[in-house]
C-alpha cells in the first residue's frame, strides 16, 4: 500500500510526502487513519515549533487526535483484527516503570506521544501503533467521533483529577473544544450545575445550545462552585476561578498556561481549596466510547470543520483565521 | 387548622384519627402534608411490627418520603416562607455528637426519623419538623416527584457508598422503587453499563423502558460487573451478585436481609472485593432534586397507585395485592 | 477569682489589664489558663496589626495555642468537671451551617477563632469557652505540652491536606515550630524518609536532633519526594519544593505566604501534582493527645523560652530578639 | 553450582532433591536462598494439599517468605549485581493485562506466585525470579529480618485495605505472625489505640511486649473500633469484630475463613461499617524495609524456631509441633 503524510518540515509549512509503508511489530497494528482532529498543541507546534520543554528541531507529522481501520496486525496482536474500526490512544507506556506499575502509565517517564517531539504524529495515511491503543469503535460511532475521543478524554481525565462528585456545581472557563467536552464530562459525571464563561460569543451560543449556562468570562456573576475546570489557559483564568470556589472547593488546571502563574494563595487558603494540575488522561477510551455511543455526550456539534490531507496546513490554521471555528478534522484518505 | 393522621393503632390496622394542630418550635415549619409515598419499612411495621431492632410498641403514625407546603414558620426560621412547596428530609440530627461533626449526621446516635418507632410519621395532613430538613421544590416538580426523592436518595447515597465511578459497569439486584431509583442514580453517576435483575417481568419491563439492560434473577449472564448496588435484600442476592464482580469490585448493600446473612468470603477475597453497607443517606436531596428537575432522572414511571388519606391501610398493603405494582402513594389533603 | 489579661492596647503595646470574671453559658467551661504557646500569627498582630483580610481595630487579647484548668462549668456540660487539666481546640464552630454538617467545621464562615479579630484570645487567666473545645489531658502530660498540640495540630492537619501515606518520601520546608511539628506528624503517620530544610543552622541541628534529614534550603539536593509540607511561608518556597515532587506528588501549604505566589504551572503539569492549602486543622486533637502521651511525638524539645503573664509583650517578640529561639511559652497564672 | 530443594513429593513428606542450577532469563536474577519463613499456607499445602480452588497435584517446593543473595543476573537486568542481599516480593505479575496497567498488579490474573500450584517456592538453595521482585536489603538488616518482610507486607496491606488513617483506634483479632505484624504496621501508619486479642497466653504476652494492648478473645471488653484488622481466620471472628465497629468503621479480612463466613449484615448495618477483602499486597516492600531497617517495626522478636534446610518438613509442622511458637525460618545454606 502506498502512504503518504503531512510533514512539518519547517515552521508553518508542510509537505505531503509520500512515506515507506509501515511493517507492525509482534504487538502493533497498522492502521488506515480516517480521522484526525487538530489541537491546539498541534498549532503550537506549526505556528511556534515548541511547547514548554518540548521542542521541534526537526520534520515532524502533527496529529494525536486519531480513528482509523486496522489494516495489519502482528503476530502476537489478539484484541483486535483487520477490519476493525478503531480509535487510537495516542500514548504508549513502558509497561515496566514504577509508574506504569502503580496505574499511572500517562506519567511513564518513557511515553512515547503521537505528535510529541520527537516522535511524529497521524497526519498520514497509514501508521503503525502498539495494539493495545487501540478501542473498538461501536457501530453507531462514526471516525469523526472516534477523533474525538481524545478531547472528550482530557475532558474526562480533567474531572477525575478534580475528585468531580455526582452533585457538584461546576464552572469551565473557557468554551473551546477541550472546555466543552469538560463540561460534557462533568454533567456525564452527575454535576448538579455547570456553566461556562468565554469571551467569544459564539462559543458561549455553542454552550448554551450543548445545554450549559454561560457567562462572559469579563462579566462573572457572584455563584460560587465546588469544583473548577480551568479550560482556556488564559492568563489570570485560574486565579479568577478558585476565587469563586466555595469552601473545600477543588480545581483542575486543564488548560496550559503560558508562564507562571500569580495565585493569590494566602486568600485561597481561608476556603482551603485544591488545585491538581492535568496531564492528558489514563484508561478513559473505554468511558469516553460509551457516554458518545449511548447518546449520553455528543461531539458531533463540535467539528466545524474538514479537510483532506493534502490541506492539513489549513486545518492546522483555521483557528486563527476563522473566528467561528471550533473543531477541524482532517481525512487522511481523502 | 383541623388535622387528621392515619394512625396505626394495632398491627395491620389504620384508625384515621383528629390530632392537634402542631406549633412549630423556634426553628421547626409547619408543613401541610401533600404526598407520602409508601415504602417497604412502612408495609413491615404495618404488618409484623418490627424492622430488627425498632419495635412497634404503641400508636404510631408511618410514612417517611414526604413532600408538602409550608404552612407555618418558628421564629428562628430563615431558609422557607410560607407558601413553599417543599421536600422533607425525614432525620433530624443532634448536631452535636462526634458522627454529627464529622459529617455523617446520618449516622447521629439520636437521630429522630420520621415513621421509626418510637417516632411518628407523616400520614397525616399538618406536621411540625426542623425547618433544615426542607428543600424547596423547583416550579417545574410535582409534590409527587417531591416525596420519592426519599427512595432516590436511597439509591444516591448506595452509589455513593459504592464508590461508584464514571465508566463502571454496574449490576443492580432487585427492581423495586429502590433498585430502580438507584439504577437512575448510577446512570447519572456516569455508569458505563447498568444492568437490573428481579424475577417479575412486570418490573424487568418496567427496567428496561427505563433504558437498563435486563436479566432475570435466576437466569444470569456470565458478564462481571465492577459494581454492584443489591437492592433485593433476598436471601443469597447479595452473594451471588458479590461473585459476579471484577477484580477490586465494589458492593453496596441497600436491601435489608432478614437475617445473617452467609458470604462466601475466601473465594470472593481473590478478586479482593469491597462490601459497604449502607444506612439511608447524607445529605442528597439538593442532588436529587437537580438530577429530577433537569430531566436526568424520571421518578413519574414508578408511582403505580395513588390513594386519599383514609385509604392509607390499601397503600401499606398494596405490594401484597397488586402483582404489577410498584410505588402507593397517599395524598393526605384529599 | 480575680482575673487578669495582657491586652494589646495598640500596635506593639501590651498593657496588663484587670478584667471581669468570666461566667460560663449553659455549655460553656471557665479555664483557669496555664500556659499559652507563642505563634507567628500572634506576632504578626502584635506588629502590623493585620493578618490578611484579619485586621486589629481595637484592643484585643492575643494567645491560641491553649491549656489550662477547668474552673467553672456550665449547667448543660457534661463532658468536662472543674478541676479537669484541659487542651483547648481555639475554633468554635457553628454547628448549624452546610460547612459544619459535611464534616468541615473549620471552614464554618461563622467560626469563632481566639485571637483572631475581632475575637480576644488567651492570654489571661480566667477564659470561658465552649466546653466541647475542650480535651483531657492525660496524666502523663504538662500544660506545655497541651499547649503545643495546637501547632501539632497544623502539622497533623497539613499531612491529612497532602493526603500523606505510609511510605512518602516527604520534604518539609521550614525548621519553625510547626514545620519540626509537621515533620514529627509526618513520621508518626508512617512517612518512608523526611527531610527537613531552613536556613537557620540552628534550626537545622534541632531538626537533625529530632532525627530527620535535613538540608539547607539554599543548597537543595536533587531528591525527589512524593509529599512536599511547605512550612516556611517564604517567597519562592512552595514553586522549589513543588519543583522536588515525584509523579503524583502532592504539597501542602501550611505556611503563609504574604503575598501572590508565581507558580511554574506549565511545568508541575508533567508529574501531575496537587496543590492542598490548608486553613487550621478538624478533629486533630485526640490524635496530637495520643500521639504526644504515648511518646510517639516528642514536643518539649521545642519550647525554648518562658515568661510569665507580665511579660508576655517580650514573648511575643522573641523571635525578632533572640536568632536561636523556637516556641515561647507564657504561663498566666505566674 | 550444586542446587539442593526441599521437595514435597506426596502430603506431609519432603525429600531433599538435587535439582538443576537454573539460568537467569534476560530480566531474571538467580538467587542463593539465605531464609524462608515458613508461613500458615505452607503448613496447609503440605499437610492438606490444597487452599480453597489451589490444589496440589505433583510435586511441589513451598516457602514464599524469603531473602538471599544475588547469585547470577541476566542480560537486561540493572537493579541488583550480583553478590547483593536482598528480599524477594513472591509474585510475578504479567505487566501487561488491564488489572496490571491499573495500578492492580496483585489480582494479575496470570501473577506468578511462589509455592502457589502450579508453581514452586524457595526452600531450595538457588532460585531464578524476575529481577524487578527483587528489593535490596540495607546492611542493617538480616536475611531473617529480610524473610519476614513478606508477612509484614500482608499487615501493611491489610492497613491499607482498612484506610487506616493516623488516629484510629485498631482492634486487631489474631496473635498470629500476620496480626502482630499487622498490629505493628497500625502503630507505623499512626494508630490511636491497638488492642490485639487471641486465645493463647504466650501469644497475648508477645503482644503486649511489643506493645500492644491485649485482650482474650473470649473476654472481649466493650470497647468499640474505627477499625478492625481481622487475622486469625477463625470462625465467627469476622462477625463478632465487625459487631464492635463504630459508626463508619472499616473491617479488613486478612485471615482467610475456611468456609461461608455468616455476617449479621442487617445489625451492622446501622453503622453503616465497610468490610474490604485482602489478598496479599501490592508494592509494600519499600515501606516494609523502611519501617524494619528504621527501627520503627521490629520483627526480630517473631522468629522462634530455625532449621536447616533438611529439617524444612519440622519447619512445616512446628505450629502444630509446639504451642509457643509463632514463626520458623529455614536456612537453606545450612
């Protein structure tokens, strides 16, 4: 089969190359991507080449948000076959460390990251993954859904982190796809209320339309939470946020800020407030595929936009040059 | 005022009698008593007198799932009005002991519950009660919906003592008000999988148009489940469903065995499995109320029959009669 | 029973006052005061006069860390006979509000803390205070030592905050009396190995004499923790020791920092850490009691100076005086 | 070099074997065997041959508790070199299946098990064993002291399993090796109060030697728990602790009953008390070797009898040989 990717070869520029077709080790699949969603890190690195301590310093393909059809398997691969639609868990963990071994395997300290330097990503045709990333898609799931199994996951990991009780009221800063899928998780977790602040109308319409009671993020009324999910890593958003915690409140950090950050903590401290910082997720593929198969979350209304790959680098802008986007998904075979 | 209970003057026998008209204490309400749902406990005393330990021993008026409107207020009373329509939580705290304050008041050694002997219940039409034992009632709930987030917050608190997780799969054992009541609640906990067991197919129909996965008790399926709510309090239910979790499995006991109950516990210990009982609830009704009134649970389908105060003796003995039925509930004002 | 008070009249003033005997409410004790513990935040009012949002606007009476004898009951007190030796817990809660039913009365908005303004604190000879604050002391233990189970208490609390396990690798940052107290707390619930840091040579020997590890803050080595107990309240303490942390470290932030703390979020997001802040301490006195009469905890070590009622304005600046001073103790009935 | 094991070839008899030096795989050490405890599994494989569904169809070497020194290493393995001493965790799990990966290495459905049939144990002179089971001794610990932290790992755990939390009053039933060392790993994790109870004088004596309180489990006193650390597997134990929970009172089930365990569910259930099964441990020995290497925990004083390795067969019977007894270690270098 031939294979061709979109390759980062410099800053804001890429090329489709053809590839050589990937061989599955004794325990990897080869997959047919069909979908890939673009993140935010994945314009990061287009647009900057690094993101804190991870730099690109040299061609690299984007891509981390991915669903697929396994086109081969190896030769001690049992849980899935050819044929099978996929999503793909784009973290793959030692399976030796002390941290893999305690069930922390997205803190393995050799992780290797689709679409994290130095290892590339699925904006391309065919890839080979270690098997046991890989989740059935049900019937009623589309790949598009299965792309976007990954932010639905930061979502969920993200609630997780933040000890979300059946009950609690929630405040998400920031309505991108990451805080809109956070608080799809937390109402999926049993949220007695959730509302979202962002500055961009259309987004809090998208919001509100998704069920969730909105706020201007410059405009805070004076309800407190139990729990936040900082979403939009928005200077001065985390700070503001724990301010409106109500006593034993807890925080997750869900979005990356880019610096320091100045919390006023000896005024936090009278609530005694939580903060847990979040990296990615563990194990929530099997959760995220059941809230969007049973209907319980819906992520189609998301993906604003689509691209074949040919126009990845436009997937990986829209961002910034289309004010009322929120989600693109590249199709890799198109 | 006039006043009326229905008093159960001697085993399986209602005298609907005049009664005082009650003055609220400084920080009690006076509540005119809309709807009182009948629960097992009740249909126990009414017909041997006896729940373990609590005895009948004198007149008592029964019914604790109660809702109603505030028709007087104490002079210390801050959080109701007269007018509201409200919730009853039916155990009043010391507030003073160490469970108190640690914050399981529901475990308060003095605790006064209503329709617990040697405590009256709410089968009347006006009853004084301390005024943090109310909650107000959406607009858009019914005082109906207002008296079975009693047997809901059952079902909460069971998921609760359960630990139960988004994702888990759960096996719920028996398919009255309760099991099906703490089905909802560990859907809207975020449950993977539910799956409801029972022996009447009145009541497996009734589950499954509720949206649960059906097995019949005595026919089980060879799936594990991480959790498992034993709602039945039938002998050998809760271990034969104990045998059906997965490793790290957690159980809850909501159904009351009627006696000691035989565990096979060095077989279920290689799975290292964890039994919680679980006594009532703490603090539920705010999520109760949040999870009905925004349509995340449907309580309507389980109320079977209604009946007026004087026909209180047919509500407590309505399971006995009527095969396809599932919740009575008396309207005291009619 | 004549009685006396040292009354901070004015920013570092202290005038010793005759004051009223007090008469206990119905569950109220009157303590004839034998020794109070000197803390930072008594210093820091009798200073600047404010700490945080806590400011002095009038005379006020300082002292918290509490021990005495019972000299007068109350008609309601049972838990408690003249003549008892007591430990005073400062916080008196409501009882009555959510904070104070979910087990979290030191978060009670309607606490009343000695020594916190507007409230007077201890440092007189007779006091009446709620008696359920109140703790026996066992024979084998002094008023000094009853008086110190209030900083015990911090340290005791903080490792509950950090969610301390047996076996964490914990670093303790501060070698003042609550770090060296946290420390101890830490070793008692199990910690693996405890390392100790501060800038003070002095205090770094009674660390080391207390049997812990210790370094100069200043020349860190490069062990990771699991637990970080930040107890200095210094600039740039709580980032460098969150810095320190294992995957899933979690900190506590027990001492106060004065002002905005820039923490490197983008960073800590790697290992995933939790940040708990820490206001007081709930239902840590029978533990510091246990802890301290069974000799698990050792707390004489750290009171290095006395003074009598009179003298308390030189107890209460003597940090500032003497470089190798720990805990001042001022014992009213002298 | 020659390699020599005690095998048993039929119920109660052992033959001591020449066997073959085995051969580290790639992530194996070889082991010379310095210590086996011989624990109460041992006793029953050879006097019964079987352990609920473990049943012993050929011959088997016992013997889990153990220590040596490093003898040979494979190709890939960094931890250990050879010549160092070091303690054997005896269980292999697979690394790779769904429990393993969450944290859960110990319900590994394929865990390797030393003297668990089908697989052998360590009373044998060298022995190969996953390198990364392998924990170094510091050099103030003994091969014995080495040896006997398997059982206290089995305490640790079953601490864990109650949530032990620092404060808690522990009742620990059972002067066994397991509950002496379950009640000293209490003491470790912070325990208020530990009372052990047995029948035998000479094992009650020990207890109280090491520290504890003692009571006669016939005589218990009216005294009520946080937690019960269940350990001697007799019957009616489980229940009759249970029964002296307080409210919210946490049971582990460390001794293993023989047969269906009857539990007054409906009783217990008013202080809504947790009961968690226990089967072994999951990464204890880091802790263990820290709390025996400190100080903290003494285990000396558990070993009474010593053999050679060709009097393994009265090492496997003194229990039941001699009444003051409690643990014997084989040395099979002797």
């Amino acid at each position: 089969m031939p294979n061709r990717a979109a390759v980062m070869t410099e800053l804001e520029h890429i090329e489709i190359q053809e590839i050589p077709e990937p061989e599955p080790g004794p325990m990897q699949a080869v997959i047919r991507i069909e979908a890939v969603g673009v993140c935010g890190s994945d314009t990061a690195y287009y647009k900057v080449g690094r993101i804190g301590d991870y730099v690109v310093d040299g061609p690299i393909v984007l891509g981390h948000e991915v669903s697929g059809q396994v086109a081969k398997v190896g030769s001690d691969v049992t849980n899935v076959a050819v044929g099978d639609r996929v999503a793909i868990e784009p973290g793959t963990p030692c399976r030796n460390c002390k941290e893999c071994m305690a069930g922390r395997y997205h803190l393995c300290p050799d992780l290797v990251f689709l679409a994290t330097p130095p290892y590339d990503g699925a904006l391309m045709q065919l890839m080979a993954i270690d098997a046991r990333n890989l989740y059935l898609l049900p019937e009623n799931m589309s790949y598009e859904q299965g792309a976007l199994l990954e932010p639905l996951s930061v979502g969920i990991w993200g609630c997780k982190r933040a000890n979300l009780a059946a009950g609690d009221d929630v405040l998400v800063t920031g309505a991108g796809p990451v805080g809109l899928l956070a608080a799809a998780a937390a109402r999926a977790f049993g949220a007695g209320s959730i509302t979202v602040t962002d500055l961009s109308e259309f987004r809090l319409g998208l919001a509100q339309r998704m069920g969730f009671a909105t706020e201007r993020s410059d405009a805070p009324s004076d309800k407190t939470f139990d729990v936040l999910l900082e979403c939009s890593g928005a200077a001065g958003a985390l700070a503001a946020g724990m301010a409106r915690l109500a006593p034993a409140g807890r925080a997750a950090m869900i979005g990356m800020p880019k610096k320091e950050v100045p919390l006023p903590l000896a005024a936090l401290n009278v609530n005694e407030v939580t903060l847990s910082l979040v990296n990615r997720y563990n194990h929530t593929w099997p959760l995220a595929i059941e809230l969007v198969s049973s209907g319980r979350i819906d992520v189609n209304d998301l993906v604003t936009h689509h691209f074949p790959l040919a126009e990845s680098a436009d997937a990986l802008t829209l961002s910034s040059r289309v004010n009322d986007s929120v989600k693109a998904v590249v199709h890799p075979q198109q």
